[in-house]
C-alpha cells in the first residue's frame, strides 16, 4: 500500500472523528457531553471528568474535536496533492 493513501486515509479519519465529535457536541450527545468513567483510559473527555469533575467535560472535548479536525485536515492536503499529482 502507498504510504500516501495510508496517510490520507488515518487524516481523514481524524478529520471525521472530530467534525462527529463537534457535531455530537452541538447535539448533546450524552457519550460526548458525560462520557461514562470507564472510558478513562482512552477517551480524553473521560479522564478528564474522573480527574477535574464533570463540569470540564465539555470544554476538553471541544479541545479535542477542533484538534482533532483542525490538524486532521491540515495533515491531510500533502498525501491528497502527492496522491493526486501520482496519478497524472
């Protein structure tokens, strides 16, 4: 497999990932706004509600979300315009 499709694939899935997570905050998703403490060990929002309560939920998952987007996308122009300019 190409590195560069690999590439674009793992950043548009971080790309996704967070415009769910932004969108699910919009909503109110309950997995997103009050995560369950079990998730502690992999879900950022989660550790941060066992450690700093639940009331900083909410503004760590919005970190996380436009991260998440942000730097998805901005990762993900290179492997698309290598992709790109590979198959002309």
């Amino acid at each position: 497999m190409d590195m560069n499709l690999l590439k674009a694939i793992v950043f548009g899935m971080s790309t996704i990932y967070g415009g769910v997570l932004i969108y699910g905050l919009k909503q109110k998703w309950r997995w997103v706004t009050d995560p369950p403490e079990w998730m502690f060990a992999f879900y950022f929002p989660a550790t941060v509600k066992v450690r700093y309560g639940p009331k900083s939920v909410e503004a760590a998952a919005y970190v996380t979300a436009w991260l998440h987007f942000v730097l998805g996308a901005v990762c993900l122009i290179p492997p698309l315009v290598d992709l790109i300019l590979s198959w002309l």
